[in-house]
C-alpha cells in the first residue's frame, strides 16, 4: 500500500515516459503503446562502490598479477580446484591470459552461447578515484559530470511513444535516467499502489488526470513541471495496477538471487514481457568496496560473495526471457576499478580501469580491448591498471546499434565516438 506521504514524494520525484499515454482513460489497455516502442530493452546494472576488476576478469597469463596480489590473487585454471579462474576461450579470447572468478560462472552459459562481450580494461582519461564524482561522470556519459544523465538525453533526442518506456529502480533515481524526460524510479514495483478498493482507485484515477492534463502554455514552468511529475505518477499507477509481481513464474527453470537487486532484475524480465514498452532500465547493486578482507577465489570470500549475486541475476534474466534476449542487451559498469597490488589489509584501494560487461542476444561474445598490462611500466602512475576501452565507445555501440539512436554527439557530449563492434 502507498501511504499518502509516500505518495506525494513519488510526486515529486518521480515520474515515466509520458507522451503518448491517453489521460482520458487511465486504465486503458497497455498493449496499443508497445506497438509504438522500439522493441529494444537497454538494461544497465551499476555495481556502485568500485568492483576490483581484476579479480573480476582474472589476468591468470600475465606474471606480474600474482607478485602483485600475493594473498589476494585468484589461482590459475583447475578443474580440481573450486576457487580457481574460469578459463576463458573460443570467440577471439586470447589463449591462456584471461578467466572469469569463480563466483561468476553463472555468466559461463552466456558466454558459450557466444553472447557475452567481456572488456578487462574501460575507463577514461584522467578518471576521479572518488565514488561520487566516479559514478556522476559514467552516468552522465562524460569525463565530468553534467546535469542530465545519459540514458536521459537518449530519451530525449529519440522520443517513442510508450506506456512505461524507461524506469530506475533503487531508492531515488539513477543520475544516468535524470534531465528533462521525467523517468519514474522505484524500489519494488509490487508497493506501488494506492490501497484503495477497485472503484475508489478508478475515481482517484479518473480526478487526478483531469487535473494534471490541464494546459500548461502560460509560461509558468514550476506549474509545468508539477503537471508533467503528476501525469507521470497517473501513468504508472495506470500501467503497474495490471501487472502481478506476486504470481509471476520465470520461465526455463530461471531462478533469480534472493535479494532485492534479484527481485528488481525479475520485475524487470515481467515488465518486458507486458509488453509496456520498457527501453531504458537501470538498477545498482552495492558492496564493491572492498578495502579490507576482499577473498581470493574462495566461495566465502567477500568479493565472492557479490560476485555470486551480480551472475545469478543476470544469468537468471537471461534464462527467464529465453528468445525475447534477442531484443535485450545488459551493460554493467562501475565507477573505478581498485589498485592493481593488494594493500596491508589484505583487500584494494580505489584504481583506474574497470572490468565491464555487455550481454544479450545480438552481442557479439568476446573480450575486446588490448590488455595493458601489469608491470610496473605499464602501470599507470605506477599503481593502476590503465584503461583500453573507453566508457562512451561502449555506450555508443549500444546506442547506434542497439537502440537505433545516431545522436552520439548530443548524448555523449565532447566525446569522439569509436565504434567497438560489440552489437
């Protein structure tokens, strides 16, 4: 149940992709508006706290990781050994260098199936070793941060008509959905409701469009803004009232992680399948700072840990929305990676370049990027893996080749875009 208070800070807060959505009937069937969408799913999952991505992606063949990380380092390939590195190979990966940690063999499934792009080194230049600035820069798509995100400026430079066309889940809305399209953000679709019996709901309903589909040409912009937050909240309750999060099944046996990013990554899998329209989705799972006590290979291990929630979950929506993946494609990113040598608590400090990964029935599988290495001249500054892959070029091939939109230059501003491949 929505309480009232609740309720009038989603109105100020929130909001949804709104443009074609008929006020007159707000509970009018869904299916006319996912006619009107563009059929693709962007998911992005933010792992916020900076993931070690060398523990992520184990550079098993480069001699310096193991000098590096004498505690900390994820032991080479061995069927015998549970903690050890997946080996990865097939599909243009380099032979005996690269290997998965352990905790994500769930992602192994995606990668045989040739669908799962693995980028060892991505970042920027000059990138901030602070959390907030980190995560603001790689959701703005720039180098520093800007007042929209970049999921937002695709919304804006593309527009589609759609009942639900972009959402963030998470306690307030990801800085990548924020600027001048109101997006809606929630933490669990299944408490968005008003509490009220059928008929009561209906008249709310029914008062509530009346007032916020009023004109809004008399240049009073906070009037404007009050009215475009208050269609979008009619419109959600509208299009989320329908759908059942409580009886919903994933098909093909997917099982997704009991935590709330698997409950997120589940209510994503049912919106897709509603047919709402759903293009942009973003959620955020945390606990990558790993200072202190990180774990090596080992199923305990803190790192391990969340490394086995992160897979599962996206294993989980791969399975659960079987063919429909061929529409859908999921990047994960993270604000910085950590120190390439492990530090006295036995855990990483915060790095450079990061370990990202795209997924999803169009990609093509394989790990892009030259590796830079880890000697000590290779370093940068002397301590941090540097990067190959630059965020917004991974953005751009999702943008392009994905979501169809060529407005490079305008969502990732002051950026010259270098296509990968990727999709």
């Amino acid at each position: 149940m929505i309480k009232r208070r609740d309720f009038l800070r989603t109105l100020a807060a929130a909001g949804a992709s709104t443009a074609a959505f008929a006020f007159s009937n707000p509970l009018r069937p869904r299916m006319a508006f996912a006619q009107t969408s563009s059929g693709k799913t962007l998911l992005v999952v933010f792992q916020r706290g900076g993931c070690d991505g060398v523990n992520t992606v184990i550079p098993y063949g480069d001699p310096a990781y193991y000098s590096l990380r004498p505690t900390i380092a994820v032991p080479p390939p061995n069927a015998a050994n549970p903690a050890a590195a997946l080996a990865l190979s097939g599909f243009g990966a380099p032979s005996g260098l690269f290997g998965l940690h352990p905790g994500l063999s769930p992602l192994l499934r995606i990668w045989s199936d040739g669908r799962l792009a693995v980028l060892p080194a991505t970042h920027y230049p000059n990138g901030s070793q602070s959390h907030f600035d980190g995560q603001e820069n790689l959701e703005s798509g720039a180098d520093s941060a800007t007042v929209d995100g970049w999921l937002n400026r695709h919304l804006v430079t593309l527009p589609r008509p759609a009942a639900l066309r972009a959402v963030g889940f998470g306690d307030e809305l990801p800085h990548a959905l924020r600027g001048a399209q109101v997006v809606s953000a929630f933490n669990d679709i299944a408490n968005f409701r008003l509490g009220l019996a059928a008929d009561q709901e209906q008249a709310l309903l029914t008062d509530l469009t009346r007032v916020y589909s009023q004109a809004t040409n008399d240049g009073r912009a906070y009037r404007a803004l009050v009215l475009a937050h208050g269609r979008a909240v009619v419109n959600d309750l509208a299009v989320l009232s329908g759908i059942d999060t409580a009886t919903y099944q994933p098909a093909n046996g997917a099982a997704y992680p009991n935590s709330s990013y698997g409950r997120q990554l589940r209510q994503i899998a049912q919106l897709i399948k509603e047919d709402v329209g759903l293009e942009v989705a973003s959620l955020s799972t945390g606990g990558w700072d790993t200072h202190s006590n990180q774990g090596a290979g080992e199923a305990a291990g803190q790192q391990a840990r969340r490394h086995q929630d992160f897979a599962a979950g996206i294993a989980a929506l791969y399975t659960d929305l079987g063919t429909r993946m061929a529409d859908v494609t999921i990047v994960t990113m993270t604000e910085f990676g950590r120190s390439s040598a492990e530090n006295g608590s036995m855990g990483t400090d915060h790095g450079h370049a990061a370990a990202w990964f795209v997924a999803g029935g169009a990609v093509r599988g394989g790990v892009y990027g030259a590796w830079p290495g880890l000697a000590d001249a290779q370093l940068l500054r002397g301590r941090y893996l540097d990067h190959s892959i630059d965020f917004r070029d991974v953005m751009g091939d999702v943008l392009t080749a994905h979501l169809g939109n060529s407005n490079v230059a305008t969502v990732l501003p002051g950026h010259t875009y270098r296509p990968i491949g990727i999709v």
